[in-house]
C-alpha cells in the first residue's frame, strides 16, 4: 500500500464513522444517508466498519442501562 492509498482508506474510514455515528444519532439528513449507503455498498471495508459502529452503539446502550440504578 502506498501513502495516497493509505490516506483515501483512512478518509474513508473517517467519513464512514462520522456518517455513521450521524445516522445513529439521527442527525444525518437524506444526503448523508445516501453517501454512507454508496460507501458501504462499494468501499472495501465500509460495511463492517458501519457494522462496527452498530455493535459498540448497542454495547454502550448496554452498559449505561445494566449501569443505571433502578428508580425508587
């Protein structure tokens, strides 16, 4: 791999997070959907980067509900 390759996988990756920490949170609009569905659909490792995301979204879902007190 040289560097210009490893820097557009690392720009990916970066905007699959983004958009996908987006998407999650539901602050990404019908565009930014668009892109991150054409990232996972035709970038090498964008879907198990987003797949990723999911889990460790619902980990921490998880957590801070087994972690949170029970109301009086």
């Amino acid at each position: 791999m040289n560097f210009a390759s490893g820097c557009e996988q690392g720009d990916q990756q970066s905007e699959v997070l983004a958009l996908g920490w987006a998407a999650i949170d539901g602050l990404a609009d019908e565009a930014s959907i668009a892109r991150l569905d054409h990232l996972i659909r035709t970038e090498h490792g964008a879907k198990e980067e987003y797949e990723s995301i999911l889990a460790l979204d619902e980990g921490l879902r998880c957590f801070f509900r087994d972690a949170t007190p029970p109301s009086p």
